[in-house]
C-alpha cells in the first residue's frame, strides 16, 4: 500500500449496544459522532459472550476452539483452564509489524497469562497506564454491595466515587494513546504509519463512578431497570433491537455461591402449583397428542447456566462442584415432582413427555459423552422413567450436534428426538434416517437458518421437499422448523403447505398449551400445535394469505407421504 493509513482500535469493556444507538439515554457525544461520520455496525457479533476468548479472537481472527482461549483467565484454583496462544499464532502486532507498521497496547490484554503482546509483535506494552487508585484507597458512596461480602470494598457491586475523572482508567488509556501518537507523530519517523489498540478495563463490575458524571443524569429520568425474576429466582431483562426484543438472562444471582448457600436458595415447592384443571385442559384438546414438559426440561445445563451463568456451570461439571451439582440435582428433584402430579391429575389425558438438554454446538459437542454420562444421564434417566411408569413415550429437545448422545438415548428409553438443526455436525436428515430411524422418532430438521430464512419460493419448496422426500418414508417424522420462525422467515416456507402444516409452521412456540399430533410413536407423519398467540408470530389469518399464493406447490405432493 503506498499510503497505509494510522489505525486506532479503542475497545471498552461490558459496554450494551444500546448505549451506541442515537436514541440512547446516556450521554456520548464522542460515541456519538464517531457513528455520525463513520460506520456503524448494527448487525455485527462476538465470537463468544465472555471476554477472553472474544478478545483472544480479536486478536489472531480464529474462532476460541482454534486459538484455545475457551474461558475467561483465572487465578487460584482455575487458573489451569487457560493456556497461551498454540505455536506460531499470528497476531495483529505480528502481521502489522511485518508490514512496517509501529505497534502499541495499551492497557487490558487477558489474552495469557505468561505472555504479552510484546510477545506477539507489539512494540510497546503498557497494561496499566498511570496505574489507577485502588477500590480500597477510594471514599465510596451511594453504593450497592454483594450481599454476604465481608469485605466492605471488595464486596461493592457499584458506587459512586470521589475520583476525578483524570485518575480514572479510561482516562488514563485515553492519554496514553495521545501521548503515543503525539510521540511517533512528531519523531524521528513521523511518516511511518502506526497501530494502537487501545483497551479499557471499564464499564466493568464493580461500576464506580466520578461523582462529576452522575450528576448528569436525573434519576427520575432513568427508566426502570425492568427485570423480572420467576419462581426459581432467574433473572431476565428485556433486549430491545430494531424488529422487536425479547427477555434475556442476567445477574446470574448463584454464580460465586457456596454448596450451603445452594442448599438455601428457595426454590418453588410442587405444593404451589392447582393441579386440578389438569384434566379439564387435556379432555379440552383430546383430538391431539398432549405433552407436559417442555425444551426446558430439565434442561440442566441452561437451567443452571440462567443461576450461575453458563461459564460457571460448565466449570462445575468438569470440576465436580459440589455447589453447582447440588443446584442441579435439586431443580430436578423439585420439577420431578411437579411433573408426576401432573400426570396423575391428567389420568391418561397426556399422551408424552416432552424433555429438553442443549448438548451441542454447530460443530462440536459441547460436553464429552464421559462427562454426559457421570452428571446428566442419571438425571435424565428419572425423568425417562416417570414416562415410562405412566406408559407414555419421552422425547428429547436437544439443539446443536447432538447426535453423539443418541445411542444413549435409545438405552434409556427415549423415544423421539426434536430440533434436528440440519446444518450442526451429524444432524443431517440423511445421517439421522440412516443411524437412528426405525429406534428412534424425529421431530425438526426444516432449518430455520436456511431457505427458510435467506430463500427464495422455489428455494424454500425444494428445500422442504428434498426433507420430506428423506425423513416420512416409513413414518417416526413430524414436520417442523427446527426452532420458532423468526421475523427474517420467508413466508413461502409455510405458504407452501396444506393448512395444518401452515399452521404448526406459523404457530411453534413452545408452550405449556401447545398440542402435538401424533408422530412420535411413527403410526402418523404429521405433527400441528396450537398454543396461545404470540405478538411476535403472524395472525392465523396472515398465515392464510401467505398460504394461498403458493399453495399448490405442495397439494398434489404431499398426499403420498399421508395415506
């Protein structure tokens, strides 16, 4: 390049994306303008939630399997979790090293413990510009604490401080990197181009802030924090985006708590619950196939994750923590005992459980089959059995590349799989028919990431006939989208079906009222649920409309498969 520009990254830290939008209510003029004369990325993601391994991807452009960085960095007895970039990792200081340029990071790395960026091409390292007071040396006010810390300081959550803002981090990384630029700038070199990454540790927990900058907020004009918290304690928080929202976990309320403080957490009792319409709802819907239950259940490793935050549950499992196993095995415990009074309300009105473990990712498992079988098989086991002891069939909700897990399956007794996302490793329709028809019944396998969303009509009737055309033969299929269509959904996908499977295809959504027609035990091919509407899916008569203008693309096609 004959003119290779100046490049500076600034990055924060536990910063929303809603503080970067026009209409958002804190005030970030420099924010602000940047997004006014640049470009702003609406529809852009992390490699993963959690700051190591998505700072680690920053760095070297590989996904957190590739460059090993999977958790966060440590200290203690976790510290062992993390390990240093594989052998002859590029990073960014290396490539813009090797292209002339003069490399600088300044302040948080967390990409290593042993190693920094001088390691990785960067020519100056400066993690702690101007070295910050200490959380113990400040005055706090107005300040929210952990409850149980014995710490007075180190237990603060939030609070408000006395510190100008010149002594505070950003500040610091902020003068930093002015006084580098102004230094090459004005050297020996001042044509030689120049990378800096620039990182602040901040917003980060514990959020202390300078009294000069809360007094420009007025409380009274803050909106509610708006979270709601169920009967297991879970927290959720509405996410707004551009097409709608939707509630998403937060606070993580049992993520440092003790094995005594896990034993304490008050959970609902299976006594809180009227069992008495059980029977009414069931003789409601008798022409379908009912199910109690749901994906979330028991859903151990989400469950847990929505209390201790998914990084910690996965850590318990590998660790053993007697903590997070406790929790566990009492949610469990609790939500088998609502189930089995369920069924004996019903009196033979539901016709099969519905259980759900997320157990993949798109390309991996996300737990070994050792580490299945020696904490969640032993619990899945009792809920197959309470099935079993009311003479219903069990199936499995399991997103992602599952498929390893589903000899064990048909071990336990499990009779039908749902999800089936066909672009995960091992869940194509052809391997899935191939390996497990005939032992087990499949519920899915029409992706939601594929045609549906992206295609066009004759995409999206080909794609779903090229499905039916594997999975029905043979019957043990129900016709589905793998998850609840989304608002990006080509609506050929369901308009290009007879009315049943119109309406299953426009009404998916997970309920305690959804009703499920046969198909799990293979003597019918066609599954269609009913639940209570939702704003976010389209009216019954919208899905008509839709239907009508390409229904003939199925009519004569599907008969075949519903003899």
């Amino acid at each position: 390049m004959k003119n290779p520009p100046n490049i500076l990254v600034f990055m924060t830290d536990q910063q929303h994306h809603a503080t970067i939008r026009s209409d958002n209510l804190c005030q970030t003029p420099n924010i602000d303008r940047l997004t006014r004369n640049g470009v702003h990325f609406r529809n852009a993601f992390c490699p993963s939630p959690i700051c190591t391994p998505s700072r680690s991807s920053f760095q070297t452009g590989l996904f957190p399997h590739q460059h090993h960085h999977t958790h966060n960095i440590h200290f203690g007895k976790y510290a062992h979790i993390i390990e240093e970039f594989p052998a002859n990792t590029p990073l960014l200081g290396d490539a813009l090293s090797a292209n002339g340029y003069r490399t600088a990071y300044l302040g948080k790395w967390d990409s290593g413990l042993e190693k920094s960026p001088l390691d990785y091409g960067y020519d100056i390292y400066d993690g702690n510009p101007g070295k910050p007071a200490s959380r113990q040396s400040l005055d706090l006010t107005e300040h929210v604490r952990i409850p149980g810390e014995a710490d007075e300081k180190m237990g603060i959550i939030s609070a408000v401080t006395n510190e100008p803002p010149q002594a505070t981090a950003p500040f610091r990384v902020a003068q930093r990197t002015v006084d580098t630029i102004h230094k090459w700038s004005s050297g020996p070199e001042p044509g030689k181009p120049f990378f800096i990454f620039a990182s602040t540790v901040n917003p980060h927990v514990p959020w202390l802030c300078p009294e000069k900058y809360t007094r420009l907020y007025d409380p009274a004009d803050i909106p509610e924090r708006g979270i709601k918290v169920d009967d297991w304690g879970i927290h959720r928080t509405w996410i707004e985006h551009e097409t709608g929202g939707y509630w998403d976990f937060c606070d993580f309320p049992l993520e440092h708590a003790t094995e005594d403080e896990v034993a304490a957490w008050p959970l609902p009792s299976p006594d809180d619950f009227d069992y008495s319409r059980v029977p009414e709802l069931c003789k409601k819907q008798r022409d379908y196939a009912v199910f109690t239950g749901s994906a979330g259940t028991p859903d151990i490793i989400n469950g847990n994750g929505m209390l201790r935050g998914m990084e910690e549950t996965l850590v318990d499992l590998i660790t053993d923590d007697p903590a997070g196993l406790l929790l566990a095995r009492r949610r469990c415990k609790t939500t088998l005992e609502i189930l089995r009074r369920t069924l004996e309300a019903a009196k033979g009105g539901i016709d099969f459980l519905w259980l759900g473990e997320d157990l993949g990712t798109q390309q991996a498992p996300i737990i070994s089959l050792k580490l299945y079988r020696r904490h969640l098989k032993p619990l899945h086991q009792t809920f197959v059995d309470l099935a079993k002891s009311f003479d219903i069939p069990a199936m499995v909700h399991t997103c992602g590349s599952s498929s390893w897990a589903y000899e064990d399956f048909i071990a336990m007794g499990i009779k039908a799989v749902d999800t089936l996302q066909p672009e995960a490793k091992d869940m194509s329709p052809a391997y899935l028919k191939r390996t497990f028809g005939g032992r087990l019944a499949f519920h899915g396998c029409i992706s939601t990431a594929g045609p549906v969303a992206y295609g066009t009509v004759e995409e999206t009737v080909q794609y779903c006939r090229d499905t039916l055309d594997i999975m029905m033969p043979g019957g043990g299929s129900c016709f589905a989208p793998t998850h609840q269509l989304q608002d990006n959904f080509t609506p050929m996908a369901v308009g290009g079906l007879p009315e049943p499977m119109t309406s299953h295809l426009m009404r998916h959504i997970p309920t305690q009222e959804m009703i499920v027609e046969a198909g799990l035990t293979g003597d019918r091919d066609l599954a269609v649920e009913a639940s209570a509407p939702d704003p976010m899916v389209p009216s019954p008569d919208i899905a008509q409309k839709i239907a009508a203008d390409v229904f003939n693309e199925f009519k004569d096609y599907l008969p075949q498969y519903n003899k």
